[in-house]
C-alpha cells in the first residue's frame, strides 16, 4: 500500500510520453514472470458489491462445511477510500447478508424521518404533498449514511470471516486461459516514471488466479469495459447511459439541522430539455450531505456539471441551510468533504449479459442502479450476493472457469429484478422535457405503481449527446464567493486526493491531435468544464497554438471523462496503487 503527503496540485504538463516506453510484453521479459497467486475467487473492488459477494462466499462456505479461499483487489488506500454516494441506504440486503448488522456495530444510525420533493424556478420552490408521492421517493425505513463508513465496516467483517483485502493494489490487466475464459487479473507495476520506463523503485505486478473472478469495479469499471467489449455482453441492450454526482458535505448551526430530513429538487438551474437533479440529506451530529446529478446525455457542450451545482447552493431553499444568519444567531455552515462520482444509470434496459466463461459483472460495474429512487448499494449488494451464490455452487460440484448462469437466473427471479423492471422508463421519460417527464412518471410510479404496459428504449450512447458549439448558447457561471460557492482546486484539496507524481498519466488519449482539432474546433472543449476536478485545460503554446493539459494529479476517479468524450479518444486507466482521492465521511 502507498502512504503518501498531499502534493500541490499540477500547474503544468503531466504527462510525458517517451519516443519508446517499454511495452508490457518488454517489462515481463526483463523482468518477469510475474509472482502468482492462486485462489478460488478473486473480487476486484472492495465496495459494496464486491464485499457482498466476498462475506456471501465465506458464509456460503461455512454452510457447505468447506473452504473457500477470496481475496479482494481495492485500488483505494483502504476499503472505503474511494467510495462516494448522496447516500440514503435501502437496508434490504444487508438485512439479508447480516440480519444481526445493527448488533455488529453497522453505522446506519440516522433514519429518514422526512421526505421532500420540490420543484425550483430560479428564486421558488414548490413542494410535492408527501400523499402524492409516488414509492421510489418515499424513504421511511431507510437511512441516511457515509457509505464509505459502511463499506470500511464491511471490510472488517469480511476480515473476520477470512476474506484476504489488499488495499492499494488495482486490478490493472485481464488474464485469460487458452481457451479465452478469464483466468484472473494482474495488478499494475509499480515504479514507472512519467516517460513509461521502469525506475529505481521498479516493482512488477503480480497474478492473481481464479477459478472464478468477479468484477465489482463501479461505474465504468476499467475492465469491466473491457469485458463487456471483448464477450459482447451488451448485445441487444440498451446503450448505457450515466449521470455525473458532485457531492459535498457540511456542518452547520443546529438550528437550522433536522436530523433524518431529506429533501429532493428537480427543475433551476437545469433548463427543461437536460435531465439533473439534487439533493440535501440531514445525517447525525449536524451534518448534512448535499449533491447535485447531471445526466451524461447533455447536448450543451458549455454546461459545467460542477458550475451547476455550485450554482444550485444559491437558491433560497438550499443556501438557507447553508449560510449564517446573525440576526437571529445562526452561525455559517462549513464545508468538510467534496467529491465526484459518475453513476450508472440505465437499469434493466441497459444491463448487460452479466456472466462470461470464467466470471461475471456485478453492482455498477455492470447497471443494477436503480434511478428512480437514487440509490444502489441494495442493488450492488444483492447482486454481488447472487453471484456469491452462483459461484459457490459451482464450486462445491468442482467446475471451474465457466459460465455462472444460475447468477442471471436468480436475478430473474429477485426482488431487484422487479424493483428494476419498475424503474425502467425513469430516465428516459426526461429526453421529452422535464414536465412530461413528471407527468408520465408521476402516472408510472404513483397511478400505476410501477406496474407498466409499455417500455421506451434508447439508442444512443452518452458521447454523442453533444452539439456542435456553433449551435449552443454559452452559459456564463458566476464566480464563486469562498463561503457558499467553490472553486475546483479548493474543492479537491479537501477530497485528500493525491497520485505518486513520477507516474504516466493514468488518463490516456489514443489520439493527440484529436483534442484540439476536434473537441475544441468543434465542441469549445468541453472536456475543461465536464471533468469536476480541473483535469482538463486548454493552454497557450509559445507560438500561441493550443494543446490540452492534462492534470492527472487532480484527478477523483469520477469516469465522466472516459464516458462523455465525444470522440471516446479519452481511456482511463489505473494509476499506481492506492493513488486517487481518501474521502472521508463521504
């Protein structure tokens, strides 16, 4: 594991690229073979899911009275590190994984007490009657949580249970047997400079083998992607489609925090073609949580997901939390973490096949999020669980490297199958505008309680969302004021977000030239307002050419520049181990 001190964030290039780095082929013959470990599943990814699907594999193994041996591959510096969510957590399938979870000391310990929907204009606010509110908006019986709090608990319990976790080690490489079935996964090198040769501090990989290997990398895994292309898993699927969430937390003045009051907002700043929405979540000890969604599918190349939340802090309904009244002695709210995700949110329509011979997806890395009610770590559990059981079972009548069909099987037959199935029209109701969205969703989830005679498709990816700038209106974002309004350099200070330096950018481009000859030809460069952490700049050269800068240092590991590129000419890839950001309380 690395253990490293904030560095200053990038003020120049980078990236170098050598004339001839080594190849990976090159590095294992200088110094190769790599060093192997064999076990009977390997997790990639310690979130929710994936150490779901390792407690269920110990318990499962318990049951059978035989061994199981799991390890678990988390590329954060600890399970947890890299988590970010709003988050409400469904407690339904840690009720089925752990029934006794509130006597293991699990921290969800502010239950909803409230549930607020309202619609903004730019200065109003109309609230929804909680009688009129449709099932997935209503969240009495959940709880409001740091779900980094409660996947750094479900590591612990996984330890006890024999699970091995190697925190700060990512799965960089898919490893394949003769027969093209997943044989496991290979963990980057470590101690590449910037110019990709192997320096003092040169260390290789390792494999990892498996009779099975699950992949619970969330959204936009790496090589869940790569899985996904290779098997052609998504045939006859939807395309998938995602949502940026920017998030930060705060402390403020008692008076004006009522513990478990949730409140949702649709409508300003967005305008009624673009999908987004928000939220503000009162957790325990005067904390709220507080986020804004953006849709991946935005057409204006100039809107800024991060401008807009910022933006969102404004309106009355939100800023009165948030700010200090003197008048009447309320003291100014404090901000204490900042992050970004991307979530996957296509649901059923979207999901792909799940297995393949040798492993399957589960939670985010494959799209078991559930949009209409914001919330996936049930999902990712349960499937992470149903997995388990799939493998388990195949273990136990000693296959190997196989399909694990009993997993889809089961999904189909489970209350997220349904759960889902009612959800499956959400987000696509909001390509027709924000008021037949709620109309039609309003009469799916409410009217018809998610029983529906009809489903609408998509088809078309995120990416090719975006206009040509030429025929989009700039958006003008005021600058932030340091109090209720941010900056993206101050904002991921606070992420604790660092990478070794002396690495190449985990943030590659296929092509170098495409940036400025198309993306800022053609799109005003949309990559330096999409990317929520200031990765991404365009700069004057000497003779007063632009190029793109890249500020890897900076980086949160959101996805949204791997999903929203419009030429996909961006590919995001594993940085040295244990590099990104160390979110806590998020």
């Amino acid at each position: 594991m690395i253990v490293a001190g904030l560095l200053p964030y990038c003020t120049e290039p980078k990236f170098i690229i050598s004339e001839t780095p080594m190849t990976q082929d090159e590095i294992l013959a200088k110094f190769g073979p790599r060093e192997a470990m064999e076990y009977d599943v390997v997790v990639v990814g310690g979130g929710p899911g994936g150490l779901a699907t390792a407690i269920r594999l110990k318990q499962m193994a318990v049951v059978n009275g035989k061994e199981v041996s799991v390890v678990v591959l988390e590329k954060g510096s600890e399970p947890g590190a890299h988590i970010l969510s709003g988050a409400i957590m469904d407690p339904r399938a840690l009720n089925e994984l752990f029934p006794d979870w509130r006597e293991r000391g699990a921290p969800l310990n502010q239950g909803v007490t409230d549930d607020a929907m309202i619609f903004l204009g730019m200065k109003s606010g109309v609230r929804v009657p909680n009688f009129l509110l449709p099932p997935c908006f209503q969240n009495h019986g959940n709880y409001i949580v740091s779900l980094g709090a409660v996947t750094k608990w479900l590591g612990q319990q996984a330890e006890e249970l024999g699970v091995e976790i190697f925190p700060g080690f990512p799965a960089a490489e898919i490893l394949f047997n003769e027969n093209g079935s997943v044989k496991g996964v290979a963990t980057g090198n470590m101690g590449i400079g910037k110019d990709g040769e192997p320096t003092d501090h040169f260390q290789l990989g390792m494999e990892l083998h498996a009779k099975y290997t699950i992949f619970a990398e969330g959204s936009r895994g790496n090589l869940g992607k790569q899985l996904i292309s290779r098997f052609k898993l998504d045939a006859g699927k939807d395309p998938q489609t995602y949502g940026l969430g920017v998030k930060e937390v705060w402390e403020i003045d008692p008076k004006r925090h009522q513990p478990g009051f949730v409140m949702h907002t649709a409508g300003w700043p967005m305008d009624s073609s673009t999908y987004g929405g928000a939220f503000l979540y009162h957790a325990e000890d005067n904390k709220v949580t507080l986020g804004f969604i953006t849709g991946l599918d935005y057409s204006n190349p100039y809107l800024s997901p991060f401008e807009e939340f910022q933006r969102w802090k404004t309106h009355p309904n939100v800023r009165y939390y948030l700010e200090g009244d003197e008048a009447h002695g309320i003291k100014p709210g404090k901000r204490l973490g900042y992050g970004a995700r991307a979530i996957t949110a296509g649901g059923l329509l979207s999901l792909p096949k799940t297995v393949f011979p040798g492993g399957a997806l589960v939670g985010c890395d494959a799209g078991y999020l559930n949009v209409s009610r914001i919330k996936g770590s049930h999902a990712a559990m349960k499937s992470g669980m149903l997995a388990a059981d799939a493998a388990c079972e195949a273990l136990m009548a000693g296959r190997q490297h196989d399909e694990l069909s009993a997993y889809p099987e089961a999904f189909e037959k489970s209350w997220l199958y349904t759960e889902l199935k009612k959800a499956r029209n959400f987000k696509s109701w909001f390509k027709k505008g924000l008021t037949v969205a709620t109309l039609m969703n309003g009469l799916e989830q409410f009217a018809l309680r998610g029983h529906i005679p009809w489903t609408l498709r998509r088809d078309k990816p995120d990416h090719l969302a975006l206009k040509p700038a030429a025929e989009c209106q700039p958006i003008i974002y005021p600058k932030p004021d340091g109090k209720l309004t941010f900056d993206r350099l101050s904002s991921v200070f606070i992420s604790n977000t660092n990478h070794e330096e002396n690495q190449p950018a985990h943030l590659t481009l296929k092509d170098a030239s495409v940036p400025v000859q198309i993306n800022l030809a053609k799109y005003a460069g949309p990559e330096a307002r999409y990317c929520p952490a200031g990765v991404y700049e365009y700069v004057k050269n000497q003779d007063n050419t632009d190029r793109l800068q890249i500020n890897a240092q900076n980086c949160v590991h959101c996805k949204t520049c791997d999903i929203k590129d419009p030429t996909q000419n961006i590919v995001w890839v594993t940085p040295e181990g244990g590099g990104g950001p160390n979110y806590v309380g998020m």
